[in-house]
C-alpha cells in the first residue's frame, strides 16, 4: 500500500468472551500491507463495569500478504491468517488453551513446515540455515571448474572451512552436479519482516548503503579512473576534503541528491552538485596525530579495535600453530627486549612482566598462512606482525617494537623477518613509520573483517534465525532478544550483494583481498568461542582482568585508563542487571528453564544448526544463571560490541594515513642488497616511498564513501535503553525494571563525559588535540557523531 491509513472493521463478541489473548488478520487488498496495531476498542456491556475500559492495543508491526485469489492462485498459495498475540507473554507451559494450536501454528509457518517449495519468494517468512556459498559471481557459470576460476570464492561452513551459518535464500543453480545457492545482483533474500520498514529505508540502513556503493561509489572510481595510482604527496590526501567530486549524473532524483547531501559542505558545492569528503574528527583535533608513537599506542585502547590488545605473561613469543618451525621464530628475544626496556622506558623485561606493564597486537600467524598467496596478487604486500607496548608509569601506552615477517614468497625464496623499533634517526625513523603503516593496515583488516564483521553481524544471524523458528512471539525470552534483532539479517544480506563478495568494497580495498572471508574462517575456527563473547570474558582471557569479586563486574582493569572496557563494563552491568530483573521475573522457579521446551530448542538449535562447527565454548542452559549469561552476553555484542567498532570508523579511519586499510610494497629493508635502486630512492624519498605503500586514491575514496555512511545514525535510530516495548510496559515489575535501566544509561552517559571532560589523569581519552571516547554514550543526534549505542546491529 502507498500510504498510511487506518482500517476499521466491527466485530461481533459474546458478553464473557474473556481476555483477547490474540487476533487473526486476513488481507482483503490486493497487495500487501503493514499492520502496525490492532486496536480493539470495548462495548461498555462486555467489561465488568458501567464505564468505557481502555482500547486494547495489540502490537504487530508485520506485513501481512493479500488473500486475492487470483493472487493466491497465482503464486499456488493457500489463504492465510496472520496471528498476532496480544502484550502479556506466556512460556509455554503456562499458555491459555484457546492459544496453543496458534502459538504451535505460527513456528510451523516460521520454520517453513507448511511449504514444500524450496525457492522462497519475498513475501516469505521462512527461516533456516545455510552455509556462505554465495560470495563469487559464477552463479550463471553451469557445469563448470568454479576452483580453475580466478572469481571462484569457497563455500564457507563445513569441516574445511568452518563458520556461522546465514539465512537460506532457496536460490538454486547447478554446478558440477551439485546444488548451490545463486544472489541476484539487486536483492537477496530475507524473511519479509526483516526487511526495513518504510520509514526507516528511506534514510537508512540498507537502503543508504545499498545507494553508497551504487550510486557514490562509482564516480569515485571513474575520477580516480586508475586503480593503482598513488597520492603524489601528502598534501593532495587534503584533495579529498577540499577539491570534492562532481556528481551531477547522479542527483536527477530527490532521494540521491538528499543522500549526498550529507557530503555537500558549502551552499555552492550543492549548486554545482560537487560533494567533498568532511573533515574527520581525529584530523579535525589533530592533523599531525597520525604521525605519532602515543596515538598509534593510545588506539588500541581507545581506537575501533580495543578488542585485539593482550597482555603478554610470558618472556617467550613464540606461540605459533604454524607448522613451520622456521616461520614460528621470532627476532623479538629475550634480550634485545630487555635491551630496549631498560634504555628506553628504565624498567627490566622481568619487571614489566611480573607488573603486568606489557602488552602485545599478534598479526603474526594469521597473516602468514595468507602472506605469500597475497603477495602475488599485484599491488598488495602482507607480512604478519607482533606489535609490543609498555604501560609506562604516568598510565600511558608506548610502543615499544615492531616484528614483520613473510615467508618464502617468488622471487625472494629466503624468509624475511626484522624488527623495528621507535627511533631519532632519520633512516631508522622512517622504516619504523612505514612498519607502522603495515601494522595499522593489519590491524584495519581484522577490525573489519573480525571484530565488526565475523563477531558482530555474522555470528548474530544464526541467534536471530533460530529464535523465530522456535521461540514463539510470546515468549518472553523472544520479546526480550526482539529489539536487538531487528533490521540485522537485512543489512548482513547487502553485505553479500556488495561489501564481502568477490570484487566488492572489502576485497577491492582490504590487504587480504579475495583471501579475505577465507582468512574470516580460519578465525572463527581458531579463535572464537561463545564463552568469551561477553566483555568481561574478553578481557580475562586476553589477559587485560583479573578476576575481582568485589567489582560489580566481577573484573578489574590490568590498564586502569582503558576506555573501551572502562565505558563498556558499566554498559554491561546495565544490560546484565536489566537482564536478571526481567528473566527472575519469569523464571522464578529455576527449573522452568530446563523445562520450557522452546527455549532449550532455541539454544540446541542455535549450537547445533546456527554454529555447528564450533563443538567448544557453549554455555550449558541449565538454569536462570545461564539463561541470563546467554541474553546478556547476545545483546551485549548487538549493542555494546557493535557501537565500538562501527561508530567511530569515519572518525579514526576517514583520514586513512590514520588507518591505512591496505599496504602495497615491501619493507625498503628487503631492498638493501637485492634492488639498491629501490633503496636509494626510499633513501632520497621516504615519503614517496610511504605513499607508494599506502591504499591508491581509488582505494582510499571507496573507503571513505563506506565509512561515513557505516558510521551515521538516522533520525529513526532506536537506541538501547529508550523505548520501551509494549509487552514490557504491560507488566509492572518489568516496567520498573527497565526504567532502572534507563536510568543507569542516563548515569553512564554522565559518567563518560565526566570522564571525557574532567578526570585528566585518563590520558587515553583526555588531552590536547585527543579524541574524546564517546563510542559507547547511549545516546546519539543524526549524523557521524562518533557516539551512540543502537538496539541492534542495522548498519
């Protein structure tokens, strides 16, 4: 339907009828609608008094298909009724007889049950699993070697390449006699109620992104029409901000010229339709910031990616799964170490570990399983990496080394590995910020491609999938987790039309390249567990906790000025003190858990179908305890995790020497006896050589056209904490519970900025030309404002 409107219809009740505990909804147009409520407005003579009662208001925001026949017919459907429960929740057990048949009903039709056909259609409501086989464009290539295929991209999930699973499409074409899923290059599949609403598409999520990268992107890559050309000189990054793009082929219509709008800086850019980058915030403070050893340290506790750094227990490094002992060595002794600790930061390596003082960034063994593939491939050059730092004794962190290493690659068929470290001298000081620029550049790509990608959006999917094919819409443990769902499966499938495809915006600009989801699998399969994805397990298995029963978080900080985990475990106390109100509230005898036959299927399937490679880390749903571990531990990483490594990308990554998203040429130091030529022109030039080794201005632009549009809220945002649903307000005890909860976000919204403003001695987030950390601040205006924590995980 294209407009809003309200429908009345009369129905006719028996005096007794009873508590409406649900109603069924029947299409007659010819289209679909959405159904936003049912209001049932009572006859004085049904209530149990002589006055008028209050409207009954049945939430749906759904969309319900026609029941035209021809329609019907045509589609070879049968008529349906949409049921739509009314606010009180209900476990199983306790479910009014009238609405068993319905509760079971609804999960039938949510699993697929009544549907033999495999195909869906979008106006489906079907949900199941499938593996990632959908990321290359061979979907027309039939009877063919797709592996011989430079495009051809693995299936991801299974015992050769363990992952989470997505939502099935039910696509099909055939290769080599087999069965596999197809994208259409438009859309993607998703059950229909995961589909942006309306209201929020026109501005957000996957319709802004979707336009980004088909309508913004492209005159980008025609400007800068050459791939690989470089910047000439450090002041032309500044062309970005200053010269603008002209785009006028693109803002014919209404919706393009309001989206770039939000590029548009000047009153005459708008006239000439010319959009320019905005200035982000870290080169808005600090130009020169980039440039330097206490921001490149100060970014793994406060940047994007805090969720890499781990303090380092033992004097030996040389931990590897490597199987090459020559490739698991490291030049990073014992001794030079020591050496370097005690000149530079007046403390042994015994004392910086027995004090717990240093800490450590290891890229070393999952970019050496990819370094020599990766190097083939024309403008790229990858080394693993081990990065140390030192807490010094103003609280501050310092870099204190940096290893590189590669295996044999072609033409160079000796391994290569070096340490760099922080130097005055003018050679030394330059391989140390070109060591950095790798660093930075490995450290962008897992951010990416992990934190964000694979242990947000991607391990979210099978949660979502597996409540709505077996947690019916009135339980409570759904109508909890709900908010935090939406939007997810929709914005997770633009990113396999467009972003983790073969060719797209990751592989085109990323340093692993079309090695990218691959090198994701393997760190699902290596590193990820679901008992370490609360934020105080984090940070007790990376070492930066120690187990505190006296904190309410039950950790205390190894680096008291961490402002990520500072800020994001009093969010987690909020969400886990939320969390245990209203779960207590349900389950108040401990063994309804077990018991409550949807709920243990949920979380069986979400092991079993969702994640079935990962056989380790699962917390065994036994009793109250765990159920609130298990929701708290889901939202944490829909809200909390999310807004800390997605929020401030524009901010810390939009000027990319910050955050270089890809390296392109060796060390120089590789050059020193087998291409002097090379050498002595780093030699005249170190910063030419920099910039050759930084991303191409094409790369660089599309990066920046997605970060800013990643890193906005709309005017529609739902952030945690705000509104409340309404089945909670139906219940008084949870009512109560969650305007606590609004309230303890009030308080740490206050407390961060406090923190911000006023405590000086938190140097990690306070200072001259610092960038405040505001990433986990409940609340956000519209724009890229480099704050705000979302319900759940929509861009």
């Amino acid at each position: 339907m294209g407009s809003w409107q309200n429908i009345v219809a009369y129905i006719d009740l028996e005096a007794g009828f009873g508590e409406v505990g649900a109603v069924l909804v029947e299409n007659e147009h010819l289209t679909e609608m959405h159904v936003i409520d049912v209001v049932l407005e009572r006859f004085t003579e049904l209530s149990h008094t002589k006055d008028d009662v209050d409207p009954i208001v049945i939430s749906c925001n759904s969309w319900v298909q026609s029941s035209d026949p021809e329609w019907l017919c045509r589609e070879g459907l049968a008529p349906e009724q949409r049921v739509f429960f009314a606010k009180k929740s209900y476990l199983p057990m306790d479910t009014p007889v009238g609405l068993r048949r319905l509760r079971t009903f609804e999960l039938e039709i949510l699993r697929g049950d009544t549907r033999r056909r495999e195909e869906r259609k979008p106006y489906d409501r079907i949900y199941d699993y499938d593996i990632y086989n959908d990321l290359d464009d061979l979907a027309g290539v039939i009877g063919d070697d797709p592996e011989r295929n430079p495009n051809y991209r693995p299936p991801l999930g299974g015992p050769k390449h363990p992952y989470p699973r997505r939502c099935k499409t039910g696509f099909f074409i055939n290769r080599k006699g087999g069965f596999l899923e197809r994208v259409f290059r438009d859309a993607v599949y998703v059950p229909r109620d995961e589909a942006f609403s309306e209201l929020k598409s026109e501005e957000f999520g996957f319709r802004l992104l979707f336009t980004t990268l088909h309508k913004v992107i492209p005159p980008l890559v025609t400007k800068f029409n050459d791939p690989n050309k470089r910047f000439p000189f450090m002041t032309a990054i500044n062309m970005l901000f200053n010269e603008g793009v002209k785009c006028s082929e693109i803002v014919k219509h209404g919706f393009w010229r309001d989206l770039l709008a939000r590029f548009i800086r000047r009153t005459s850019d708008a006239a000439e339709n010319v959009f320019r980058f905005n200035l982000p915030q870290t080169f808005e403070r600090d130009g020169f910031s980039w440039f330097k050893d206490e921001e490149f340290a100060r970014q793994t506790v406060a940047g994007i990616n805090p969720l890499r750094i781990k303090l380092v227990t033992e004097p030996e490094l040389e931990k590897s799964d490597l199987t090459d002992k020559q490739l698991r060595k490291s030049h990073l002794t014992d001794k030079l170490l020591d050496d370097e600790l005690k000149r530079r930061h007046n403390i042994t390596l015994k004392e910086a570990l027995d004090r717990k003082r240093l800490f450590i960034i290891d890229y070393h063994d999952v970019f050496m399983k990819y370094a020599a593939r990766v190097s083939e491939i024309s403008g790229r050059f990858l080394y693993g990496s081990r990065t140390l730092f030192i807490n010094d004794e103003g609280n501050t962190l310092k870099p204190v080394a940096i290893e590189l290493s590669r295996p044999a690659i072609k033409d160079f068929p000796e391994p290569y590995r070096k340490v760099f470290m922080p130097r005055n001298e003018a050679t030394k000081g330059w391989l140390w910020k070109l060591a950095k620029a790798h660093v930075l550049a490995h450290d962008s790509s897992y951010h990416q491609l992990i934190s964000h990608w694979l242990r947000a959006h991607c391990c979210m999917e099978p949660y979502i999938i597996a409540a709505n094919r077996q947690l019916s819409a009135m339980h409570p443990i759904y109508r909890l987790l709900h908010p935090h769902f939406r939007y997810t499966m929709e914005i997770n499938a633009l990113a396999r039309l467009a972003l983790i495809n073969v060719g797209g915006v990751i592989e085109s600009t990323f340093s692993p390249e079309k090695y990218s989801l691959e090198m994701s699998s393997y760190i699902y399969d290596k590193e990820w567990r679901f008992d370490r994805e609360a934020l105080p397990d984090d940070l007790l298995h990376r070492g930066m906790a120690v187990e505190d029963s006296s904190a309410e978080s039950g950790v205390r900080l190894v680096i008291e000025d961490y402002p990520y985990a500072m800020d994001g475990l009093d969010l987690w106390c909020c969400i886990k003190k939320w969390v245990t109100q209203y779960v207590n509230h349900y389950y108040k005898d401990p063994g309804l858990v077990v018991t409550d036959e949807e709920l243990q299927g949920w979380w069986k399937e979400v092991k079993t179908k969702g994640h079935p490679d990962k056989k380790e880390g699962w917390i065994n749903l036994s009793n109250p305890e765990d159920l609130i571990k298990i929701v708290s531990t889901i939202i944490w990483v829909a809200s909390g995790h999310h807004a800390a490594v997605n929020f401030g990308q524009y901010a810390y990554a939009g000027y990319f020497p910050n955050r270089p998203t890809i390296t392109r040429t060796k060390m120089p130091s590789e050059y020193i006896y087998t291409d002097p030529d090379n050498w002595d022109k780093f030699i005249a030039s170190p910063v030419t050589t920099l910039l050759e080794c930084f991303p191409s201005m094409q790369q660089a632009a599309k990066v920046m056209a997605l970060l800013d549009v990643l890193s906005s809220h709309s005017s529609k945002e739902e952030y945690i904490g705000q509104n409340i649903e309404p089945s909670w307000k139906a219940e008084e005890a949870i009512r109560i519970a969650f305007s606590e909860f609004h309230a303890g976000l009030d308080k740490l919204d206050h407390d961060i900025t406090y923190r911000n403003g006023k405590d000086k001695n938190l140097k990690h987030r306070y200072g001259a030309g610092v960038l405040p950390y505001d990433l986990l601040r409940p609340k956000s205006d519209v724009g890229v404002t480099g704050k705000g924590v979302p319900n759940s995980i929509s861009i």
